[in-house]
C-alpha cells in the first residue's frame, strides 16, 4: 500500500526505462498506421491535453489519495483565465511577428499557471486540508461540492454558452508532411505537454521539494519527523497540479478557440481514467493514459464508432485492470498492498 | 440511541420542511411577472411555465421563458386578458444541470394541484414531455410545447395514444413547433434541390431533437439520389469534432448537415470545420442553429464566428409574418439582448392560452377556466394569430402550420455582425408527415 | 412533533434493546409513524400554504426512491467498504426491466408487483456481472471501473435504439394496481405507500444483513480484507453479495420509478445520479441506515424543492432582484462543503462506526494503515 501512494519515477519501473520507451514507441506506430498521419496529428494533441490533465489527478492522488473530482473544473478554469487574460491584451487575432507571439505565450502561460496554482492551493486549503483526517470520502464529497460551485461561478461570470478565445496562433500555419497538413499549433501544443512533463518529472526526481513530495507520499509521519514541512508539501503539489491543468487550459483555448463553463468535467472524468488508466500515483502513467484516451476517442472517431467512444474507454479500462489491477504502470502489489 | 436518531431526523424532517413552507406563503406574489397594470378587477389567473432554468441547459430555457414573460407582460400592461391579471408559475426542471423527467412531473404535479393555473408553457425537452403529459392529460390541464418535435408526444402512429392514455381523446398538448419529420425532410429537399449537394455528412447530437432530425434527413437525402458518406454521433460533452471531420475529409463530402442545436455542438462543428480546412463545406441545421446574429451571445453566429458563412438552416414558421420586427423589437427593449431561437414559439405558445382565455373568459365562471381554455385552444377549427402566424391545432394537437422558412448566413448583414437571411419558403402540409411514417423511431 | 418523538423514546429504547425480530418490528413502527406524519406535518398551516398535501406527498413518494438508493449504495460503501460511482446504471437496470415487463413497447404486461422482485432480481445479475472481474481491485481503481460501468449502462440504453427506443426513451409504461385498483398519475398516495412498504421492507432486510454472519463478514473485509480471508471469511462471495444486494435494492427504485412516471430515457440515469446518491450516504451518515436514508431525503429536498423554490422564498427582501434558479450549483456546493467540513462522519454517523474511527485514530498513527478498502473510510 505504501507504494501505491508514492509518486513514482520512471526510472523505477520494473524493467527499466529502456522497455517502456520501446513500448512507446511501437505503440506510436501502431497508431500511426492504424489511423494515418492526420489523424495521429489529432491524436497527440487532444491527448497531450487530457495527458496535462492527468497529471494533476494523479499528484494529488499520489501525495493524499483524493480522487480530486474539482480538478477538471480547474482545468475549464484555466481555459477561461487564458482567455480572459488574452481578451484583456487586446489580442483578437492571429500574431503574425514570431518573437512578439513568443513573448504573448510566455506571459501568459507563466500567469495563467500561475493564477491556476494559487486556486489550487486556495481550494486545498480551505475544502481539504481540514479533512485531512476525516473519513476518506469526506474531501471526496467536498470536491464534489467544489467542482459545482466552480462550474457554477464560471457560469455566472461568462454566461452558459461557448465563448470565443482570441487565437493568436494562426491556425493556417500548416506544413505537409506524409501527406497530412500539421498546424505548428499542434505541434506547439504536444512540445509544451511533452516539456511540462519532462520538467516535472525533473521537478519530482532532482529537487529537494520533489523529494519531500516524495516521501510525503510514502509515509507523511515519516518523513514529517525528517523535517518535511507537509502542509507546504501538500500545497506546493496542488499547485503545480492545478498549473498543470491550467496549461491544459491555456492549449485548449489557443487550439479550439472557445472556452464553455462545463467542459471540465467530462474532460475531468476522462483525465481521472487516464490516471487510473496509467496506474493511479504514477506520472509517466498518467501522461501515457491521457495520450492512448485520446487514441481511443480519434479512432473512434475514425472508424464512424463516436457514439460508443465511452463504451469504448470504459470497456478498455476494465480490461487492463483485469489482468493489470493497478494499472499499466502501477506497481506489482501483494495480496496485502 | 437510535430513538435519538430517530427524533433527530424527525426534528430535521420538520424543519426542512418547515424552511419550505415558509416560503410557501410568498409564492404567489413572487410569482407574478413584473410591471403591467392589474385587471381592474383585481381577478387573476396564472400560466405554469416548465423550462430548464439552471445549468447548462440555462442557455435554452432562458430565452424561451422570457418569450413568455414578455408576452405576459404585454397583455398585463394593456390591462389584462377577459378581466383578468395574468401571473406566472416559473418552474425549473433541470437537476444538477440536466433537464430531468421526474422533475418535470413534480412541477406539473403542483402546476395542476394550484387551480389558478390555466394553461402550462414547455417543456423544452421531449424526454421531459413524455413524463408530463400522461398527469396533464388525466387533470385536462393544457400544455404547449415551444420545442418538443418528437412525434411521438402527439401521433397515433408513433405510440402517443399511450401517453395521454387516461383521455387519448382529450387533447391536451399542443405545439406550435413541427415535427423533426418535417423539418429534416425540409432540410434534404434544400440541400438537394437548392443547392445541388450530392454527398452528404450528417452528425448528430444523440439527443431527442438532433437525432430525430438527422435520420430524416439522412432517410429523404438518400430518397433524392444523393449520398450519405457517414452519420456520426456526437453527444453534447463533445468538445472535439476534428477527428470526425478528418475522417471523412478524404470522401469529398458537399454538405455537412448537423442535427441538434447550437448548445450541443452546432456552433463549434462549424468553427472547427474551418480549423480543418472543411470550412468551404455547406453547412446545414434545423431551427436549433437559426438563433439569431452574431451578436447573440451564445448564437450558432457567435459561437462558430467567421466560419458561420455558408450556413443554412429552416425554421418552422411563415417568413412574412406581419409585425416580425415587433417582437425581435419589443424583445430587445425588454431584456437587452436579442430573442434566442425559442423566444418566438414561447411567446406564441403564450399568445395562444391568452387568446385561448379571451375568447372564454366572458361566460365562463373562474373555476372553469382550464377546462375551457383546453378544450378552445384544442378545438382544430379555432385559429390564433401568432408570433409565428395563423395557426391553429389538428386532433392530436399539432400545428396546421406546415410551412418551412429557409435560411442561409450571410456575414454583412446587420451591419457585419453577421445574420440569417430569408431564401424562400415551402408548404410541407401533407407531403411531410406522410413521406416519413418511420421518422425518429 | 417533537413531544411525539420524545414519548416514543422509552418504547423504542426497549425495541431496539430485543432481539433482531423486536428490530423488525421497531423499524416498521418507526417507518409507519415516518409514514403517518410526513403528511399531517404537511397540511399544517404554513407547510400547507407552500404546496397541497398532495404535492407534498408526490414529492415525498419520489424522495422515497432517493433512500432507497442511499440505503443500497450504504450496503456497498458503508458496510462493505467498496467504492461505488456508477450505482446509477443499477438504477437504470431496474427501470429499464420494468420497462420492457409492462409497456406496449414490449407488448408485455407483467404486473408491478412481480416485476418488483424481477428487477432487483435483475439488477443484482448484473451487479455480480460488474462485480466478479472486479474483485481484484483495490480502492479508487474499483471506484474507475463501477464509473466507467455507470457511464457505460447509459450509453448501450441511448445507442442500441433498436432495442430500447434510443433516445426518446419508453413512454406510455404502465402504472401499478393492486387488487383492481388503477394507480393514476393524479393521486400520488398509493405511490406514497408502495414506497413506504418498500423502504419498511428493505431497512428490515438490510438490519438483518447487517447483523448477520454476512454483515460482519462485510465488515471485517472493510476493515481488513487480509485478516478477514485469514479469519476464514470467503472474500470473493462477500464482496459479490455486496454488489448483487446493493444493486437488488437499486432495481426496486428504478421498477418504482419506471411504474410512477411511466417513461425511462437514458438521461434519467447519468453520473450525476451516482454522485447525488454517494453524497446522500456520506452525509447521511455512512453505515447508519437511519442516518443514511434522512440524508437522502434531505438532500433529495433540498435540490427538487428548497432550492428551486428560493426565488420566491426571497421575495420581498433585498435578494429578491437575483435569479437564484441560476446559483443552484453554487449553493448546492457550498451546502456540500460545509456539510462536510463541519461534521465530516455525516449528519448521523453510526455509533459503531465513530468507535472505528476513534480507534482507527489511535491506531493509525505508526502504520498509517490506507489499506485499498478505506474506499469507505478509515
């Protein structure tokens, strides 16, 4: 058990990091030659951003095992302070001088995360940290309870319909390659997945704070007799989560160009499954849930089987978890665990 | 302990109801629409009105319930219908957001316990219809229905005798908006005829109305001699429709038709065919993506913005409808916005239970009103004059009015802000409901 | 009222006091006098100028399937400590069994009463179905999987529309009669009393399951799945009958359901039901059947009536100019949170279960002991 709480690294994967890359990469191939390459192009970015989703999920999970059912609406909040932010520039079209569209992203992913974290660490302050030794589905149900009024003060300040976010990343910007039309934005979008996550990880296995995080998650009383400050552990874990989410948001608004008061919590739900999906607590899993979620919801697509995309994903969940029972990358545990 | 448990739930059980009912006595008087000078005779009646008012689905009910309370307001301010105030019931049928039959029966449950009421406007969503009719039916209260096009609310055919089973022969429910059969079947011919598309891409919402709509249209388009390449559904959670249309871009597909309305997905399937470069595509809906112009906030306009170009749509109505502009103008004046694409049919919905009343209320005592006022409005051979023309009820409760209005975007109009503009229209009288028995199974 | 409730006091206190049939008995007095008074206290001056009885007693007959709900949801996570998110779809199961038992949609007309015991018969097969390749899994990955199977039961009803009318759902379902006597849509009583009969009828059962070798069994698994396979507890049965029985109640109040609106769709069913329910029994109490059913009735009043009715409670005074309709999340959130925050065990934890808590305090401090079954709490 005391496993399945801590926020594992790649490098502690049984087998090595060797086997799971080349795992990676044949599924990507497979993928590529199942769908084609315009289709992987869709693939990889919408499952860069429920991959960016996941991770918050499976932090927080990782360091206090609350499934967090606000961290979708964080996400939808993420989308509408991009756009709010971008709305309040003045931009309302495409930026066409690359260093000036350079210097737009960089403030406003810095603000936007920036602004996102603080909610989470709000959020966790006041919904969970008293609950912290409550009754395990208490902070559960506040979660709940913070999700609707999330939902419901994004509602009453943008009204319940989609709103347009400014795109200031020309869509038409495409190359050909392989036959298919990529936008540089979807590149843009799975390069600052793929960087965020890299950076995390560095984050969670070189520093100190991703140590204390660490042990936090592996035993609290522990490490808070080594002098881990857990309640500055905690807080510093849901705001980078909640940054996460944030840039999940920040991409969305740039690539669909909209922003609606409930998006989050379907694309909360999928994300939570991408964390189980992956082995719940373990990041490296949670990103590769969110990348095959979005697999599964393209092919469906492909192959005229949208309406049963859920049917799809669920179906597909329990069958890992039959023969895989803590997910693809979560640790082989004992009978006790 | 457990006695104390008990008595504890028990005190709890009092005072939450105790909370309730204290409102109780103010409900009434909040009811009352705003404004308007009262009957000189200090006589009042009231209309329920049953919408989704919260959640997402706020963006639907919300609209269409002022269409009522403007309509209301109106006849108040010119002192009364028949001698008689009007107030109004506002009843939300959304739980947790959704729109939820059960609650839409509770509220007509205590719409039809208050005698006042005389007559209900909504619900919007059939599913909640098929969960109201049956106790409207059993206590005679009238209904009219702004949005329900599911066929099987009212015909025979498609299994209504059981829904209003306790009077099959008393109408109760009635609607000013056609049938999906009509309507996808509208949408065909015009994407055929008029504009000569031959390869068709239809998705739907999976939602009563889109999907009704969609295997109409998929089911004449095909009659035609044009092709279907794919219908896809994509429920109203999706955000992300570019795979859809990728995969489907190698086809050559003429026309992409949408069955469902603006709020689920119509809008962003038109923007994100433009992210994919489908956006040169027609683009065609039923009269849940004719919702106004672009400056709309939540409009098919708004929400798809430049990529709205090249866009058609029908609605169920006469274009050349005397005085259209009043309403949109009145409407405007009232609430600050422009009407959504249920507005007109709510407040026609309305127009009828008080023309229905006006014509009873001068030798009928007050506590025969609902059943007068049902059987007037029912009665197929009485006519309103509506926001949405002259219209009156066949036997089973449908419109007369058969007539489809064809629309197309155009980005200049209204100044540049962008707005449907008329084409043409068709009377799809009998041709409608006869060319498609197996619509919306 | 409450003079009333303090003069059952004594007499109660020697029921509970007797053997489990005095248990029995206790619960049906306490459900008939629950039964009696809900609509006394509803004709009562203020109550009675807010909705008629009969409103009162329609709404009280739909809060009734709510409890029912909660109390089967409590057999899983109150009592076996397996996290349920998709109870929903047992709901539906149940519905749609009726569904397709009585209404000229099917063209069969099996009579409700029947169909009670189909339905839950019905629900519970699936229940095992969900539950057997479930069994290896520990905690939330249970709780992912019984999400995806709520969202999944839902999506097979809207899509296979051949079979289940898809998206316009089955109307025209038929109504219950008892003996001749019609049930009609207008007259909400003999709901009213169906209802009670079968909440009497399933707390009676579930006391008795509770203090059964099952029931302890149960309770053992939630505390310590280990050492009660060691103590000789047959987990993988245990864990199948929590599911089957916690899904069996779950068919009851989607026949009811089904009978009373005489419609189902696939929307009545989504997770929002799962989650309102998983609410109602952690606020009500967990483990606590009289804690968890007042939970759900509360819940179930505050969302269908208080706060769809605060425009007009606040008419008048200085709020009157918001649309509350529009805040009912918002304030339905904050009711959660604060709930939550301010009695974390829920309104009427179960004496039993605040001993577990105050001893798996104490005890959790060197092993910090987040076996994958605190699903249902510590």
């Amino acid at each position: 058990m005391q496993m399945q709480r801590s926020i594992q690294l790649p490098a502690r994967l049984e087998g090595g990091p060797y086997r799971l890359i080349g795992a990676i990469a044949v599924s990507l191939v497979v993928a590529y030659v199942l769908v084609g390459p315009q289709q992987f192009s869709n693939f990889l970015t919408i499952g860069a951003i429920y991959a960016l989703i996941a991770l918050g999920y499976t932090m927080v999970y990782g360091i206090i095992e609350l499934i967090n059912f606000a961290h979708g609406d964080i996400f939808g909040l993420g989308a509408f302070v991009a756009l709010w932010l971008l709305t309040m520039g003045g931009f309302n079209g495409a930026i066409n001088n690359p260093v000036e569209l350079a210097v737009v992203l960089v403030a406003l992913f810095l603000l936007t995360m920036g602004i996102m974290g603080l909610v989470g660490v709000a959020i966790e302050r006041f919904a969970y940290r008293p609950l912290r030794n409550a009754p395990r589905l208490a902070p559960l149900i506040t979660a709940i309870g913070v999700s609707f009024i999330l939902e419901n003060i994004m509602q009453a300040f943008f009204g319940p319909s989609p709103v347009n976010s400014p795109q200031i990343f020309t869509l038409n910007a495409r190359f050909d390659i392989a036959g298919a039309s990529i936008g540089y934005l979807n590149v843009f979008i799975v390069l600052v997945a793929v960087a965020l996550m890299i950076g995390l990880q560095l984050f969670v296995g070189r520093t100190r704070l991703g140590r204390a995080m660490r042990s936090t998650a592996q035993d609290r009383e522990a490490a808070e007799l080594m002098g881990v400050n857990i309640d500055q552990t905690i807080a510093i874990t849901f705001f980078i989560g909640s940054a996460l989410a944030g840039a999940g948001g920040i991409v969305w608004a740039l690539y669909f160009g909209y922003a609606v008061f409930n998006q989050g919590f379907y694309a909360g739900l999928f994300a939570f499954t991408a964390a189980v999906l992956g082995g719940i607590g373990n990041t490296t899993g949670a990103a590769l849930g969110g990348f095959f979620i979005g697999f599964v919801y393209v092919a469906a697509a492909q192959f005229g089987y949208s309406r049963w995309f859920e049917v799809f994903i669920f179906g597909i969940l329990v069958l890992v978890l039959v023969f895989r029972p803590t997910g693809l990358l979560g640790q082989q545990l004992g009978e006790r665990a | 302990m457990q006695t104390r448990r008990i008595g504890a739930l028990a005190v709890v059980a009092v005072i939450l109801t105790g909370a309730c009912s204290s409102a109780a006595t103010t409900a009434p008087a909040s009811a009352a629409a705003p404004g308007g000078s009262a009957a000189a005779s200090g006589k009042t009646v009231t209309i329920g009105v049953d919408l989704p008012l919260s959640g997402g689905e706020f963006a639907n009910g919300d609209p269409t319930k002022k269409g009522v309370q403007l309509a209301v307001d109106q006849a108040n301010a010119n002192g009364g219908v028949g001698g008689y105030k009007i107030l109004l019931s506002i009843k939300d049928d959304a739980v947790n957001g959704v729109h939820n039959p059960q609650q839409g029966a509770t509220n007509v449950q205590s719409l039809v316990a208050d005698p006042s009421v005389i007559g209900v406007v909504g619900p919007f969503n059939s599913n909640v219809g098929a969960a109201e009719i049956p106790i409207t039916n059993q206590a005679g209260l009238l209904q009219c229905s702004p949005a329900n096009t599911n066929p099987g609310l009212t015909k025979p055919q498609y299994g209504a005798l059981q829904i209003r089973k306790a009077f099959p022969n008393r109408i109760n429910y009635i609607r000013v908006a056609t049938t999906d059969d009509i309507q996808g079947l509208a949408g065909a011919e015009f994407a055929y005829k008029d504009l000569g598309k031959r390869r068709a891409y239809v998705v739907d919402d999976t939602e009563t109305y889109g999907k009704g709509l969609a295997d109409v249209f998929v089911k004449q388009f095909t009659a035609l001699g044009g092709t279907v390449i794919k219908e896809d559904g994509a429920p109203a959670t999706t955000t992300d429709y570019t795979p859809l249309l990728t995969a489907v871009q190698g086809q050559n597909p003429d026309v992409v038709y949408f069955g469902g309305v603006t709020a689920t997905g119509g809008g962003l399937l038109r923007k994100q065919m433009a992210q994919v470069g489908m956006g040169n595509l027609a683009f065609g809906g039923g009269d849940g993506i004719v919702d106004g112009p672009g400056n709309v906030q939540g409009s098919f306009i708004k929400v798809a913005g430049a990529a709205a170009a090249n866009s058609f749509g029908t609605i169920a109505a006469t274009h050349d409808i005397p005085n259209a502009s009043a309403f949109a103008d009145a409407y405007q004046k009232a609430y600050g916005e422009q009407p959504g694409a249920y507005s007109a049919s709510a407040y026609a919905c309305t127009q009828v239970i008080l023309q229905a009343l006006q014509a009873v209320a001068g030798n009928t005592p007050q506590s025969g009103l609902r059943e007068a006022v049902r059987a007037y409005a029912t009665n197929p051979s009485n006519k309103f004059n509506t926001q949405l023309g002259t219209i009156s009820f066949d036997q089973n409760g449908d419109t007369s009015q058969h007539i489809i209005s064809f629309y197309k975007t155009d980005m200049s109009a209204d100044g540049g802000v962008g707005n449907w503009v008329f084409v043409r229209q068709q009377d799809f009288g009998t041709s409608g409901s006869s060319a498609s028995p197996a619509a919306s199974q | 009222m409450s003079g009333r409730a303090a003069r059952r006091v004594p007499l109660l206190d020697r029921l509970r006091d007797a053997s489990s049939s005095h248990r029995s008995i206790s619960s049906i007095v306490t459900m008939a006098l629950v039964t009696a008074l809900l609509p006394i206290v509803a004709t009562f001056p203020p109550f009675s100028g807010f909705n008629p009885q009969s409103v009162w007693v329609n709404s009280f007959a739909d809060a009734g399937v709510y409890v029912l709900l909660a109390l089967g949801l409590n057999i899983v996570v109150g009592l076996a400590g397996l996290l349920d998110l998709g109870y929903a779809a047992f709901f539906a199961i149940g519905a749609y069994t009726y569904a397709y038992g009585a209404s000229p949609f099917s063209g069969n007309d099996f009579p409700f009463w029947g169909m009670l015991l189909v339905g839950a018969f019905v629900a519970a097969m699936f229940g095992l179905l969900l539950g057997a390749p479930t069994l290896r899994l520990r905690g939330d990955y249970l709780a992912i999987v019984t999400l995806g199977f709520g969202e999944i039961v839902p999506t097979v009803f809207l899509n296979a529309d051949r079979y289940t009318k898809g998206t316009n759902g089955i109307s025209g379902v038929y109504l219950p009669s008892l003996l001749g006597y019609q049930f009609q849509f207008t007259d909400p009583w003999p709901f009213y009393v169906t209802m009670a009969v079968i909440i009497t009828v399933a707390i009676i059962a579930i006391f008795r399951l509770q203090e059964s070798r099952l029931g302890r069994a149960w309770m053992a698994i939630r505390e310590d799945e280990l050492a009660a396979a060691s103590n000789g507890v047959n987990t993988v049965s245990t864990k199948l009958l929590a599911f089957a029985l916690g899904a069996s109640t779950a068919g009851l109040g989607g026949v009811f359901v089904a009978s009373k609106l005489s419609f189902v769709s696939p929307d009545q069913f989504g997770f929002t039901v799962s989650f309102t329910v998983l609410a109602m029994v952690v606020l009500g109490g967990m483990g606590n059947i009289w804690g968890v059913g007042a939970g759900a009735f509360i819940i179930f009043i505050i969302q269908t009536v208080i706060l769809k009715q605060l425009n007009a409670f606040l008419a008048g005074t200085p709020l009157s100019g918001i649309d509350f309709l529009q805040y009912q999340y918002l304030l339905y959130g904050l009711a959660l949170v604060a709930m939550m925050l301010l009695r974390p065990e829920g309104l009427f934890p179960s004496a039993r279960r605040r001993r577990e808590l105050h001893a798996a305090e104490e005890a959790e401090e060197p092993t910090a002991p987040t076996g994958a079954l605190e699903g249902a709490g510590q």
